[in-house]
C-alpha cells in the first residue's frame, strides 16, 4: 500500500514535470487536502451504506416481493378485466410465500378435515359481482389484484357478508381461508376485519346486534393489526363460560395488503386458530355442550380480500388408510399456482405421512400427483410428476424418510374423483396419493 507522503511526492513531481515551472509550489498542500477530502468521503460513503442495511433489516424495507401466492393450487385463470384498488408498492407484499422454509412451520399441527363440505375461489363468478354462495346487507365484488394472483372477494364496509346455504357441520371440522387486509374504510391505511363462527337464528337473512344470532366464536384483527378473539352465548349457564382474549406481539400483528392463511381446527368445544405457522390460540371450552352449534361463516365490520375458503369434516386416519387399506389421499399438501414448491402450510400433514413411514421402515409408496382440468394437458401432466417429485424431496429432505422408498409419478387431470365444474369439485381433484407398494 502507497503512503500519503508517497501520493503527494509522485503527484508534485507530475505537476512540476508538467509545467515546467517551481510556480506550483502549492501543489502538496492542494494535493493533501482533496485526498484526505476523497478518503473520508469513501469513508463517509462506507458507514452510510453500512447503516443502510441495519436500518433496512430493522424497518423490513427493500425485500423482495413475490406477488405470485395463492393458498390452494390450480385455482383457474384470474379475469384481469378488473383489479382490486390496491396499490402495487415495494413495501406492499412483506409476506413472500415461497421465502419461507417448511422448518419454520416446526410447530404447525393443522390437519385439513378430509371432505370437503364448501369451497369457494370465487373463479366461477364474474369479475365486479357478488358471489354466488355469499349472502349480505351490505356489499361485496369479486375482484383480481396487482398483488396477489386468482379472484377474491373484496369488502370495504360496515356490515356483514356469510355463507348463503347454512352449513351441516359435525362435531369435527376444519375452516381455511386466504385474507389479505386492504385499506378503505380508514383511507388507506388498515381498516382490520372481523370473522364469526356463528348459529344463525334467521335461516334466510342476516342476524343482527353485536352478538347476533345465538351465539358463535369471533375472531377480528384490529386496525392497528392485533389479533384478539370472544366467544358470545345465551343463557345463564353458557354467559358464564365465554371467554376472550388477544395475541400481543408485533410478530402476530396482520399488516395492510400482505396475505395470511387462517386455519381453525373445531373438535367438539375446542377451537385452535392458527395465522400462517403460529397457533393464536387454543381455547378449550370456546362452544360448551348444548350452548350453540354454528352453521354459518360471516365476515364483517372491515376491509379486506379473502379466498380459497375451504370447509372440511372428518379428521384422516391416515395410518388406517395407508397400511390396511394401501391408499391414502390427502388434501393437506399445498403448492402455488401452475408451481411445484411445496408450501410450509403442509407441515402437518407431511409429518404426519413421514412419522408412519419411518415407524414402518419396510414399507415403499408411491407418490402421485393430480390437478384438476384447467390448463393445457400436457402441462397439467407435467406439473403433478414435478409436485410428486416435490413432496418426495421434502419427505427425504426436512423428515429424513429414506428416499430408495418412495417413487413418484403424474397424471395430471387424469382419473378425476369429480367432475371439474365447480370450484369444489376441482379441489376434489387436486390431491396427492400415496399408493402402498
């Protein structure tokens, strides 16, 4: 490395060589003092850009976005006739899907119900109109987005928006939707939103008050983005049980035009509700016997986007299925659309399937991917081979089951378990079976 003294003696000489002359006596001094002036800027420049990044680390600024998530696969293709007014922004999509590792939902013990009973993308319904299956007093469209890709039903209000037809479910069931906040009803920051597990008391239209109905679980997101939930129920004995609380942490707070996919998990009285890999909450008497049974779904008092509502009984007995009966097919393993990255939602179900594989090591499976008949076939085909090879590669990868064990294959839309012209129907023919070999 060159001394300074060494720069401002070859830079005098230069000069003197130059002109000639002993006039540019002042060289030295100039010379000193506009590369000290260089030096600290670079340094200046240096811990600027080192700061940079701390700020960004903290603030969350300059991720990546990845505007291509949806929470079910092969949803169809999203009418662009109309967008939904969210601007597309940097800072807008802080919640990248495909960035999060399957490990990072460890702890994620949601088991989709295996029948489906309601399902809901919004693809058979037109861009600008109310949907079908929903009833409201208010209003609702069907919307596609610059950030998300597929149709979604967009409310900005202060009423309410349910499930038309009301719902028969048992004791044992599984609620799953795609909700993306959206600002409106506050201008353009977060407006929150508000879900209800409910028992109508009027079959054909709405049940007002602010416990309407007789009685139901509520979850909300207040606009400041805090997750909370209560319980309301009618008559002495079942006042007494209600319960309520809130999930503190920045971590659990929903942010404004960023995607979340709710779970809940109904098992007679208890309910467990889980946001993305975190369970919120576990309340074990949220429905006491004989207090209420719900039979509708309701959105209200917000503004936010929701899709892929998926209505499911029966818990799988997976091992049953495998073992005695030599097929099992599941619903719980779940990828983008026209991907083939298995989503970290899939936790639960892939631990599932790998904890019976490795207590019976002899064992080999054959894994086979399906989709439904949207698209060309060639493509279908093509993508269930490569989802298959992907659920292999996460059973060998994060569950150590021994890949000499399992093959894989593809048949795309083919052997379908229902016709593909519902959207409930097309979800019945996404799946992953596992044949005993």
């Amino acid at each position: 490395m060159k001394t300074l003294d060494g720069v401002f003696l070859s830079v005098f000489s230069l000069g003197l060589a130059i002109n000639g002359s002993p006039q540019i006596i002042n060289v030295p001094k100039r010379v000193e003092t506009k590369t000290v002036n260089r030096v600290n800027q670079n340094i200046d420049k240096g811990i600027d850009k080192g700061l940079d990044a701390v700020e960004d680390g903290v603030t969350g600024k300059n991720k990546k976005n990845d505007k291509d998530q949806t929470g079910t696969p092969e949803t169809g293709k999203a009418d662009q006739k109309k967008s939904a007014d969210v601007p597309s922004t940097e800072s807008k999509s802080e919640n990248p899907q495909e960035q999060t590792s399957l490990q990072s939902y460890s702890k994620y013990d949601f088991i989709p119900g295996e029948t489906v009973i309601f399902y809901d993308d919004f693809s058979q319904d037109a861009i600008g109109d109310f949907p079908a299956l929903w009833n409201t007093n208010g209003s609702a469209e069907v919307v596609t987005t610059n950030l998300y890709p597929g149709q979604w039903m967009k409310f900005v209000m202060n009423e309410c928006v349910w499930t038309d037809a009301l719902l028969n479910l048992p004791d044992n069931y599984t609620i799953e939707f795609d909700i993306v906040p959206i600002g409106g009803l506050e201008g353009d920051r977060m407006s929150g939103w508000n879900m209800r597990l409910m028992q109508s008391k009027n079959a054909k239209a709405w049940d007002g008050g602010s416990a309407p109905g007789k009685g139901g679980f509520k979850f909300g997101i207040e606009y400041f983005g805090r997750p909370g939930y209560s319980t309301w129920l009618y008559g002495d004995e079942c006042m007494a049980a209600k319960i309520s609380g809130f999930k503190e942490g920045d971590e659990f707070k929903e942010k404004i035009n960023t995607k979340y996919h709710i779970a809940i998990w109904v098992q007679k009285s208890r309910v467990r509700l889980y946001q993305n890999q975190n369970k919120l909450f576990d309340a074990a008497k949220a429905f006491p016997t004989g207090c209420v049974k719900p039979d509708r779904l309701r959105f209200e008092y917000g503004a936010a986007m929701i899709t892929n509502v998926r209505i499911a009984v029966g818990a799988p007995d997976m091992r049953n299925k495998l073992m005695t009966d030599g097929k099992l097919v599941t619903y719980g393993i779940y990828f983008d659309v026209n991907k083939d990255v298995v989503k970290p939602e899939s936790y639960g179900t892939l631990k599932s399937i790998a904890d019976i594989l490795n207590e019976v090591p002899d064992v080999k499976v054959k894994i086979l991917g399906f989709t439904d008949s949207d698209g060309a076939d060639a493509a279908n085909l093509d993508l269930s081979k490569r989802r298959a090879a992907a659920v292999k590669n996460e059973l060998v990868k994060s569950f150590n089951v021994k890949g000499d064990r399992l093959v894989t294959d593809g048949l795309g839309e083919g052997q379908p378990v229902a016709p593909n012209d519902t959207p409930a129907n097309k979800a019945l023919n996404r799946r992953v079976e596992f044949i005993k070999m």
